[in-house]
C-alpha cells in the first residue's frame, strides 16, 4: 500500500478496536472501571466512522473493507438500539398513553432566552394528554396549570429543594406510592401503583445520576479535561449504585413494571442492561423510528431517556418529538395490556 492507505488502515485498525471494545460494554459494571463507560457515548460516532472507511475501501476496491465490516457485525444487533425502522400501529383510547420529558427546571436557569419556556412545556403536555406523564428536573410553579388538571400525582423532592423533583401526574388513581433515596446527590427514583384494566401496575419515574456537562462538543474541548474525566467518572460509579437499589425495588415488585426516566447512560451502558433484565423491553426498539434522538448533543444522536415496559405489554407506538424547551426530548409510547 502507499503510504496514505498504510495510514488510513492504520486509523481503521483504532476506530474497529474500539468499536468492538465497546460493545463489551453493557457486561461490565459501571464502577468497576468507570472511565469506560465514556466509550458508551461513543458507539454512534465510532459506528458512522468505520461505515467511513467501509465506503473508502469500497471506492478503493481494496479487500481491507473487510476490518470495518467484521467490526460493525461483530456488534449488529447494537445497530437496533440506534437505529431501527417499525410499523407503527394504530393508537385507541382503550390504550394506556405513558410521556417521559426532563423538562431541565422549566428553564429557571435561562438557558433558552424565551420568557415563555414554561408556559410552552405546560400547553405541549396539556395537548398530548397523556394518561401518565413523568417529569424529571421538575420544579413546582402556581402558573404550571398542568398541576390542576391532573387529579392523581406525586411530587418527590430532594429535601427542600422545590426547584429539583421527580413528578408523576396520572388520570388513574394512584394506590401507593414510593422513593427509592439516593444517598449525597440531587437525584433520585420514585414509583407510583395504579390501575389499569383492573390490573395493578407500578409505574417508575428515574433520574440517574448526571454527568454535569455542557451538551456541546467544543464546550467538552474547553474544559480542563482531568477534571471533566474525573467527574464524569464519578457520575458513572454512582449509577452503578443507584442501579443496584432500583433493581432491589424491581426484583421485588410482583406487579407489572413500567421505568421511564433519564437514564444519564445510553442503550449499551451496564446500567440499561440491569434496568431492562427485570423483565422489561425497550419501547423505542419495539415501535420506534429513526435514531431515536433525546438528548440535544450537537451532531450526535444521543439516546439516553426511555420507556421501558413488561415484557406483558404490547408496545403499539412510540414517538420522539422535536421539541427544544430543553437539553432533553420528550419521548411518549401507547401500549396495551
């Protein structure tokens, strides 16, 4: 080979070996070695690149298209949890509607300069009309008429923090109510039961730890990038602690589970394997369409918000807006039981 193509081979080597790499990743404990999990963030952009090479060596007619390829079907059915194609079924009023949105404080921050970021979340979530509506980054407001029109709800906040709760809002009754406390940080996990077709379902409402970082690849460049590790690192480990006791609360639960929340990890994260094996599917997998984007990360389709139900339930649709009021995406599935 000339030079260049030794070159480029070379860079294809890299990018196959971590591919490959990361899709180990969803065996391996978040806190066993937790700068690892970085690399779960990481599968689109490593995918997209060896499909580069793939077309490079295609142009080239040259047989090392072969490195991308073995790399990409070592791993194919992690394809399906970025990318998929479904029918989607026809939605009824006799289906259950779940919405799952971190709505990042209704902007108390104002990081989107409009004035009306509140009153627009509200109005988005009054016309859905969803029969179950988890909010995560929650913070309690008297004008948020979302409140009043929902006669069943539970509202979880961190001590007396009234700007940072889990929210869950129902039409059904709710019979029962839990928290599942998160030790020394400002997130958590709280479920409701209800009744749905005179079956008892409990319904969770998570919110792992956050990574705390800027969603923007050249913010991510700007910082001092031991400190960013390190804390990131540290966020890794503590979803694998809050994994181990939301798993205690499924592993007891003897009704039918439904998790939706903000993961803070994607679908090849240790974390979503443990949440998922407790008999849960993925509702996007199941009835979604497209990459799936839900959090606001430049160019990169991250997906790190989910609705997960019993494997008891048919998922009959599932949607991903385009709604930017937040650094999330509201994601909704309709299923049946």
């Amino acid at each position: 080979m000339k030079f260049f193509d030794k070159f480029i081979y070379f860079l294809n080597s890299i990018f196959s070996a971590l591919l490959i790499v990361s899709y180990l990743l969803p065996f391996i404990p978040a806190d066993f070695i937790p700068i690892l999990s970085i690399l779960n963030f990481s599968i689109p952009v490593f995918l997209l690149i060896n499909l580069f090479f793939i077309l490079y060596w295609l142009i080239k007619l040259n047989k090392r298209i072969l490195l991308s390829v073995i790399a990409i079907g070592i791993g194919f059915t992690h394809l399906t949890s970025l990318y998929v194609i479904n029918e989607r079924l026809n939605q009824s009023e006799d289906q259950l509607h779940l919405l799952s949105y971190n709505v990042r404080h209704l902007n108390m921050h104002n990081w989107i300069d409009d004035v009306n970021v509140s009153e627009k979340i509200n109005q988005f979530l009054l016309n859905e009309n969803a029969d179950i509506i988890a909010l995560q980054d929650f913070k309690e407001k008297d004008d948020f008429s979302l409140i009043s029109k929902y006669p069943h709800q539970y509202v979880q906040h961190r001590g007396k923090n009234k700007n940072n709760a889990l929210a869950i809002f129902s039409k059904l009754p709710i019979l029962n109510t839990g928290n599942i406390d998160f030790k020394n940080t400002s997130n958590n996990a709280i479920f409701v039961d209800i009744v749905f077709n005179k079956d008892t379902l409990r319904i969770y409402n998570i919110h792992l730890e956050s990574l705390k970082i800027t969603p923007s690849v050249s913010a991510l460049k700007d910082e001092n990038q031991q400190k960013l590790i390190k804390r990131v690192s540290h966020s890794f480990a503590q979803q694998a602690k809050q994994t181990k006791l939301i798993s205690k609360s499924l592993a007891a639960c003897t009704h039918p589970k439904i998790v939706m929340g903000d993961f803070n990890n994607t679908a090849f994260s240790n974390v979503y394997r443990n949440i998922k094996s407790h008999g849960l599917k993925d509702s996007f997998k199941e009835r979604g369409n497209g990459f799936g984007k839900t959090f606001n990360f430049d160019f990169i389709p991250i997906r790190i918000d989910f609705i997960l139900t019993d494997k008891k339930f048919e998922v009959i649709d599932f949607l991903n807006y385009d709604f930017e009021y937040s650094d999330h995406f509201p994601i909704s599935a309709w299923i049946s039981f």
